[in-house]
C-alpha cells in the first residue's frame, strides 16, 4: 500500500479527540499473524527510528520537539522497500485518522515520554509505544528504541466508514473475508470555545485525578499549581499536573492569571486549557467536594483581534514571520505539551521584556 493522508477533514477545533467517535473492539487474536510481522518490521527498522528522530530535530533548531511528540510510520508495501517516516505524532494522526483506536491514542501525549509507531502491513495497522534508551540519567544520545509489547492497538486495514444520522457505520472485512458492520455515535461538533474546554476537561478529568491526588499528598507546592490541558492540530493533546510558572511571568493571560491569584481557597484547583489562540480556565475540586461556591470560568484571547488590512493601489502585502513573540511561543510551547520548554525559554525573560514582547507587533514585509 501507498502511505498518503487520510481525506478526512479537520475539525474546526484543534481538539481532534472529542469529536472522534468511540473505537471498535477489534480482538488482537483475529490478526496474531499480522502483528507477528509487524515485530519483525519493527525489529528490521528500529535503527532507522533513531536517525530520523535525529534529523526532524536538527530542522526545527528553534523548538525541537519532544520523543513524546514524535511519532513513526512503517510501511510495508509487497515487491517494493519499506517505508518509514518519523513526523510530528498530530501528522503521523492524519494518515491513521479512518482507524480510531490508533488514532485515539495518538491523540494524546504520552505520560511516560514514549513514542508511537503505527504500522501497516498484511491487512492490518497496529500501533506500539517505544521509548530510546539515552543512558542512565536520560540525557545522552538516542541509542535502541525498545517497544513495549504490552500495548499494541490493532486494526483490519480494509475498513469503510459512513454517516448515517447521529452515527457512524463502519464496514469492515474480517480476516477470513467476511464483511462486518458495526454502528458507533458521532459527538457533535463544539458550537464555542467554552464547549470545547468542558469537553476537554470531561474527558481528562478521569487522567487528571489520579496525579492530582499523587502530587497533593506528595507535598507539592500549591502556589502556582495548574492542570494544563493544551490542543494542537499537529500534536494532539497534552496533561500536566503540577507548578507552571511560565503562566505567571506577566501580560500572557492577565485575566486568567490576576483569577488564578485572587482564588486561593484551595478547595479548587485552576485548570488551563489552552487551544491555539484561545485559552479557558476552569476549576475542579481536589477532593470530589467543596464548601464554596466555584469561581467563574473565563475564556481570554492570547492575541489581540486586528482588523484585516485593504489593498492599496493595487498592492498585495503579504505578511512574513521572521521572529516568535514570547506569546507566540507561548501558544507554540502549549501546543506541543513542551513543558519544559515554556519555563526555560520565559523563565530568564524579566516581565518587562515579556511586556514589551507581547505588545510588539509581528514584524512583516511588502512584497510588491
């Protein structure tokens, strides 16, 4: 098979994961041959795993992307040599997107750092998470990438999905050769940001919890603790439970910031979610229950609106990136769950810098 793209469309909202109907139970038995094969294609390129990851993160010298960000594609196609692409984990989601258990779990970031492998071959696409073992402190050099065999989503490649009403009805051909149908509904579209973040934290929360609970009872700080939740179209979703200072260092979001100060009743925990251009604060409670009432929830633009610029005598202007603000990076940072990296590269910025960065307009050139 060719690897191209799937059709499907992007949704409006870069949090692909709450419109995606629920996966089918395909059984790992059905297709024992296939995943067989697809071991034997993992083992042959998990050399090649090491040097793309390299050579991805060598282009963007700016904002390298995480492991956890990155995700792999194997093709094997009969009479002509494997494929294999390592791409952002959001892109590697577009060419798995009519497969929805591998596209679910790529759809979110893993907690443990490692990278999806999806791979096609004898009927069947199958994803596997792996991890590059970088010696004993996890700092060095990518060497072996070591799967994890425990958790492997498997699927029948011959699939056919169509809407019918509120569902979708997917048809599917069953290793012996028999089509199957299967009905499955559809989430509706969010009609607004503020549905978007509900949604989102709906369906983290169960995730969030947990490492809510571990991190309180461990001691952590709750000064500046924060549940982010970020979405990006080319990297999915990602979790952090824990200190974000970078939030605080001024003039990002000084709505949700100046709230996130002004409620310290720590029956709630402050939850961010940001999306691209927007970004919603909602609270949960740390134990299940709270004597207070909650605080309001607030959505806050990370830009600021400008109007849409005229042609002037005949003029085309055409606007050209050639530095990142320390919102833009911001909102890039969130996108790609890189953590880390928002605090490194706003942490030695003082809030005057930040300030004069966030009102400074995008540099551009005319071209005539």
């Amino acid at each position: 098979m060719e690897l191209v793209a799937s059709s499907a469309l992007r949704p409006a909202f870069p949090a692909w994961s709450i419109t995606l109907p629920p996966p089918l139970p395909f059984p790992r038995e059905l297709f024992a041959g296939a995943l067989e094969e697809h071991g034997r294609l993992l083992a042959r390129h998990s050399a090649s795993f090491s040097f793309l990851v390299r050579q991805l993160r060598a282009a963007e010298r700016d904002l390298p992307p995480s492991i956890a960000n990155l995700g792999a594609v194997v093709v094997a196609r009969q009479g002509k040599a494997d494929e294999v692409r390592v791409l952002l984990r959001g892109e590697v989601a577009h060419y798995a997107a009519e497969y929805r258990g591998v596209l679910r779990h790529l759809l979110l970031r893993d907690q443990r750092s490692r990278m999806p492998v999806v791979v096609f071959g004898r009927g069947a696409v199958s994803l596997h998470l792996g991890a590059f073992d970088m010696g004993p402190d996890g700092a060095g050099p990518l060497r072996e990438f070591a799967v994890d065999t425990d958790e492997v989503v498997v699927e029948p490649i011959l699939q056919e999905h169509r809407t019918d009403g509120p569902y979708v009805v997917t048809r599917w051909v069953h290793p012996d050769g028999e089509n199957r149908y299967a009905w499955a509904p559809v989430p509706p579209e969010p009609r607004t940001y503020e549905e978007a973040a509900d949604r989102i934290l709906a369906r983290y929360e169960p995730l969030v919890r947990p490492l809510l609970r571990s991190q309180l009872s461990a001691g952590a700080s709750r000064e500046r603790f924060v549940v982010t939740l970020s979405s990006g179209p080319r990297t999915g979703d990602g979790v952090k439970v824990g200190d974000n200072p970078a939030l605080f260092l001024g003039g990002i979001l000084p709505r949700i910031v100046a709230a996130i100060e002004r409620y310290r009743e720590r029956e709630y925990v402050p939850v961010l979610v940001s999306m691209g251009r927007c970004a919603c604060l909602r609270w949960i409670e740390v134990d299940g229950e709270a004597g207070s009432e909650r605080p309001e929830p607030i959505t806050e633009a990370l830009f600021p609106v400008r109007a849409a610029r005229s042609a002037e005598k005949g003029v085309h202007e055409q606007a050209t990136r050639t530095s990142r603000s320390a919102a833009e990076a911001w909102v890039a940072l969130m996108q790609m769950a890189r953590f880390d990296a928002v605090d490194r590269y706003l942490a030695g910025k003082s809030e005057e810098e930040i300030d004069r960065e966030i009102g400074r307009p995008k540099r551009e050139k005319t071209h005539e």
